[in-house]
C-alpha cells in the first residue's frame, strides 16, 4: 500500500515519465517520503507485485511495448 506522500510523488512524476513514453519505471522512496531514485533501466518489484496481485507484469510490459512499436510503424 502506497502511503499518501508515495501517492504524491508518484502523481508528481507520472506527467513527466509519460511525456518521454516510459512504460515501467520504479522509484526508490525512503521513509515513506524522500524520493532518492528513478529507475528506469532496471526497475524491480515485479515479482513481487505479480505475487501480490497474481498477474503477468512482464507480459503487460512487453504488450504495451509492442502495441506502441505497432503504432509507430
């Protein structure tokens, strides 16, 4: 669960990552309210999340990426 200031952050950048067609980003946060990095080369968590929640992360990540190489050509 995303604390309200992790909520602030994320809202905060999301224009931004968007705007330069990033599709999966993490970001570090310390304490609940310093962010300390961006990553957007090797982001992890998503383990964690598909267990969390049963999904296929990687799976929606690769989607995204070919629905918008598709669109492009």
């Amino acid at each position: 669960q995303l604390t309200a200031k992790e909520a602030e952050i994320c809202a905060a950048l999301a224009p931004e990552l968007k705007r330069r067609g990033l599709i999966f980003v993490g970001i570090d946060v310390i304490g609940g309210e310093w962010l300390t990095e961006i990553n957007v080369t090797s982001p992890t968590g998503i383990v964690a999340i598909d267990k969390f929640n049963g999904t296929d992360t990687a799976a929606m990540i690769w989607d995204a990426i070919e629905r918008r190489v598709a669109a492009r050509a």
